[in-house]
C-alpha cells in the first residue's frame, strides 16, 4: 500500500500505518481531527484514499492508518475533511440500456476497463466459460465409443449402438442398449460397499465379469460430476460497474 501524491494535498507521513486501534493523538501533533471510513478492504484501500486526497485539497494529512481487520481507514489531519465524493462513489447504479448504441457503449467500456484484483470477485464470463466445458465433458460422457465396440463386439450385437447415463439421485449408473428393430434395453449398475453390481435389467448377467472394470471407470468418472449436476445455487454476486 502506497499514499499517491496528490497536488495541493500535503502528507506528512508517507507511510501507512497499519493498526487495529485508533493511533495516539498526543503524539502526533496538536489539535489533530479524527476521521475514519468504514467497509474498505485491501483492494479499495488505493482507491478511495486517492479519492479522499483529491477531494480535500489544501488539507495537511498528519498520518494515515489502516486496519484490515476492522476493513478501516483513519485519516488525522489539521481539520476536518469530506468524505463525501468516496461515499457516492460506492453506491451502485443501475440505468437501464434503452438503445443498441448504448449497449455496444457500455459492452465497450467493460471490455476496456482495468481488471478487477479483487479475489473474492469472479467474472460471470469465466463462470459461463467453465460451465459451458464442463457441460460439454459431462455430455461427452454418454458416448464411449471404446467401451460401446467391446460390450458390443462380446455380445455380437448388430445394428445397436450404446448410451451411458447417470441418475445422481440414486447413484446408478445405466447402459442404455438401442436395437434397430427393438425397444431400447436398460442395464442399471449401482455401488455397495464400493462394489459395482447389477441393480436391474440383468439380461447380460456377465457383463460384469468381462467389462466390470470398464464399467467401475465409467462409473466413478460419472461420480466426479455429481456436486457440480446437483448444486444450483452459486452464490456468485456480479461486480456492477457505475454508469
């Protein structure tokens, strides 16, 4: 953390002091005023002492302190200061986008603004970006291309492809067989006491003998994805930028 020079602004103590409690005043000088901004965390920290110091011009800023646990800043100047021009920065506007000119004006200020280095924040396009690979792996998975040619090859199955499906709900694991000229036959595989066996639609009885470790892989790769299926809320809150 650094104090920016700022014109018309003198600072005597260049450096941050940081501290939980509020600093002495008798020891830094006489009739020092006491300000303090509550709510700033390390990331704002820059931000709105430069604001604070751009708004208060003339002012003899003694010291300033800063508390990252209380997220506090302190200011001890020879009077009083504003802090109003960091307040109003702070509230958030919402104005809505009535015309295609304005969208594309705001879509080219976002994508032309300083990134954010806040580490509790996340950009909504990564979030969509890792979404969408994940969806697309987790689809992926219902083919197997390898695995449909072996069962098939072993049961001399023609004219039938294969689809691998997961029920989160009661952890089973389903081979889905589709005949040419027949309804689709389902083997459903489940786990007790971490062994794979035939939960129902056991017209292979064998399957497991000559596949069962294909099928465990099959259904633990399925079972990596289970938080990610199941959880539909985030709790992702978006950065809004002033308009």
């Amino acid at each position: 953390m650094f104090i920016p020079i700022v014109p018309y602004v003198k600072v005597l103590n260049q450096t941050v002091v940081h501290s939980d409690t509020v600093l002495n005043l008798k020891d830094l000088g006489d009739n020092i005023k006491v300000t303090s901004i509550s709510d700033v965390d390390e990331f704002s920290f820059e931000k709105c002492l430069k604001k604070v110091l751009e708004s208060n011009p003339g002012v003899t800023f003694n010291t300033i302190q800063y508390s990252k646990e209380n997220k506090k800043i302190y200011f001890y100047t020879d009077s009083e200061i504003s802090t109003k021009e960091w307040e109003e920065s702070t509230i958030i506007l919402r104005k809505p986008l009535s015309s295609p000119s304005s969208i594309l004006e705001e879509i080219k200020k976002v994508l032309n603004m300083d990134d954010i280095k806040d580490d509790k924040c996340i950009s909504l396009y990564d979030v969509y970006t890792l979404m969408k690979k994940k969806y697309a792996k987790f689809e992926s998975m219902s083919r197997d291309y390898e695995l449909e040619r072996i069962i098939l090859q072993k049961y001399n199955e023609l004219n039938t492809s294969l689809r691998f499906s997961f029920d989160y709900k009661n952890k089973e694991l389903k081979i889905t067989f589709y005949y040419l000229h027949f309804e689709p036959k389902t083997i459903v595989f489940a786990k007790n006491n971490d062994d794979l066996y035939i939960k129902g639609g056991s017209f292979y009885d064998d399957i497991l003998v000559y596949f069962g470790k294909e099928i465990m892989q099959k259904y633990d790769e399925f079972m990596k994805y289970e938080d990610y299926i199941k959880q539909n809320n985030y709790s992702i809150h978006a950065i809004i930028q002033d308009f």
